[in-house]
C-alpha cells in the first residue's frame, strides 16, 4: 500500500468516525448567530406555526444529533465540525426539497451588528430587493431583534389586487412574463387571485407615486367574526403578512367564514409536501364586497368552490395541518392561518 492509499484510508476512516460522533451526539443546539439555523426548520412547540414562510424559532424534529445550518447548502451539529450537503440531509431526515425550499420567503430576525448589505448578501439577494420587500431605504436604521421580510431571489415581492394580470405585473416591474409563470407555477394569465403573492424575479420596483394613498380597508369591530369555534384561541399572534393562528389542537373542527362574500380560489391537494402551495397546504380565499380579502390555510377539506356566494358564520371547511398529511404544508399540528389582504388583522388587536 503506497503513502497516497494510506493517505485516502486515513481521510475516509476519519470522515466516518466524525460523522458517527456527530450523528449520535445529544449536545443541545444553540442558535447560530444570525438567526439563519431557525428560519429553515419547524416549530414543535406548543403554539401551533401556520406561516407561509420559515420563520424564527421553527425547528426540523431531529432527536439526536441536534444540528443548526450554517450556509444555505450545508449544515454542522454541535459536535466535531461536519457538513452535510441538502441531498445527504434529505435522506437522512426526509422530505428536504432543495429546490423547493429556495422558492419560499423567510423571515429573519436581526441579530446584533447586522447591516441590510450583510443581510442581503447572508441571502444572496441584491440590498435593493431587501429594501423594497421591507418598504425601507438605504438610510433606514435596523435593529436588533427586528424582523425582516427576504425574498428567495433577487426582484419584487407583488401583491395581486383587482384588475392584475401577468403580464401586466411584468411590464410593472420590468421582469418576464414567463419567469413569473415558472417561478411560482402558474398555468396562466387566469391562475392568479386578489390577496395572492406572487416573486418576480429580477423586477425592478417603479418609482413610488407622487402622493400616499392609503392601501387598507377601515373595518368596524363587527365586521368578522373569529373563524373558529368558541372559545377564539389564537396560537399565534400577528406574522408574515397579516395573518393570525387559531386553534383548539384538534383537526376537523369547522372552520367559518369570518364574513360574507365570494369564493375566490380554493387549492386541495393530495401531496404531503411541506411545501405545498408554497407552504400554505391546502387553502381557500374569500373576497368580501369591501375590497378585503380573507384567507383560510391548513384546511383538511371545503366545502365552498370558487365563484360561491358565502355568507357571515357558514362552515366553509374543516381544520387540518397534521403533519403528514395531505394539504398539511408547512405546519406542526393542527391549526387554522387566517391571513387578510386589504385591511389590518382585526385578531392582532
């Protein structure tokens, strides 16, 4: 045996005992600094997580070792130093979609000494694309322990209101029709509703109007009624984008339309994809006669189909986000995600 095949077994003989170490190893993990490790993993906590997105404090449910990501494409656990790229984790834990993942928008807490251009380039997206998801300037102060909207790619973050086509929202912002389609899997021009959100990749935010108009709908206090069964039990307050988490911790209770108004979507899948619908699961939107748009996520079944007329109080559908389950998404247990588009929350009171 030459000095060159010692040196090769000596390398493969190392690797496998420092994998061994760290892949039995029951070190408690610690938060990178950052906030990266928490924002791709799954919440098990008590308050179920409903997002759209990966947000802080989620974490993958792994027993032993306990690992925190460093990178976008590698992760260490807390023993001997060792890297794992996305496709060795996904078939260590299951279920990790490389590609997939780098369609979802994150939320990321500012950590001490941060600055938008280190944030932006943590994330390998331009400052401007930081800047316009978070209606900051170059001049904006940020501060520890404030959360941050980031984009998976560089380019805009549009809302769908009344009147959107693709192509418009191209020309708007500059980008390619086709890219949108791709990026976020229309089959369309019509595969799009009022209250979606749709990446566009490399667009470019126009100039803002000469003068503020205000954007959200006034509502008085009786306007929607809590979409579950009383007691109201929120299990998470105000998150990404307006929306609140409501649950009694049991799948299959119903699920009520918080006002009347008209179907305008309903996405059910069969796939047990975290990912499905970016995330959301199985989901339904309604559009209320005042421009506001409510949306029902994690649902295990409806029971309304678009273009329905719904009225204030009427069982829609049925609670679901089981993991594991079908239309589940990004979910830890049983919950509903009452997002609204148009208006303030009327729960994050």
């Amino acid at each position: 045996m030459d000095k060159k095949e010692i040196l090769i077994g000596t390398i493969i003989l190392f690797g496998l005992v420092s994998f061994s170490f760290c892949f039995f190893s029951t070190a408690p993990a610690e938060r990178v600094p950052g906030g990266w490790s928490s924002n791709l993993v799954e919440s098990i906590g008590n308050e179920g997580f409903g997002d759209l997105f990966l947000g802080p404090g989620q974490r993958f449910s792994l027993e032993s070792p306990d690992f925190v990501l460093v990178e976008k494409n590698s992760l260490t656990s807390l023993a001997p130093p060792t890297t794992f790229t996305p496709q060795v984790f996904g078939a260590l834990v299951g279920g990790y979609e490389t590609e997939d993942i780098k369609k979802i928008i994150v939320e990321y807490e500012v950590e001490e000494g941060d600055s938008l251009g280190q944030i932006a380039a943590k994330f390998d997206i331009t400052l401007e694309t930081l800047l316009w998801a978070n209606n900051l300037n170059k001049d904006s102060i940020i501060k520890p322990g404030q959360k941050l909207i980031i984009s998976p790619v560089s380019g805009v973050i549009h809302h769908v209101k009344t009147g959107d086509t693709v192509s418009e929202i191209a020309q708007k912002y500059k980008a390619k029709t086709e890219d949108i389609k791709s990026f976020n899997e229309l089959s369309g021009e019509a595969d799009i509703f009022i209250g979606d959100i749709l990446i566009v990749p490399d667009g470019v935010m126009p100039p803002p109007p000469p003068s503020y108009a205000p954007t959200w709908v006034a509502l008085a206090d009786s306007y929607f009624i809590c979409p579950i069964a009383s007691p109201c039990r929120i299990t998470q307050r105000l998150h990404w984008y307006n929306a609140i988490d409501f649950s009694h911790g049991n799948c299959g209770e119903p699920i009520y339309a918080a006002a009347g108004g008209q179907v305008l979507k309903v996405k059910l899948t069969n796939s047990t994809s975290r990912w499905a619908f970016s995330g959301a699961g199985n989901h339904l939107t309604i559009l209320h006669p005042n421009g506001v748009v409510t949306m029902y996520g994690h649902i295990a079944t409806s029971f309304v189909n678009p273009g329905e007329q719904v009225s204030q109080g009427q069982i829609i559908a049925l609670m679901g986000g089981q993991p594991g389950t079908p239309g589940a998404g990004m979910s830890s247990g049983c919950h509903l995600h009452f997002g609204v588009t148009g208006a303030r929350n009327p729960f994050s009171k």
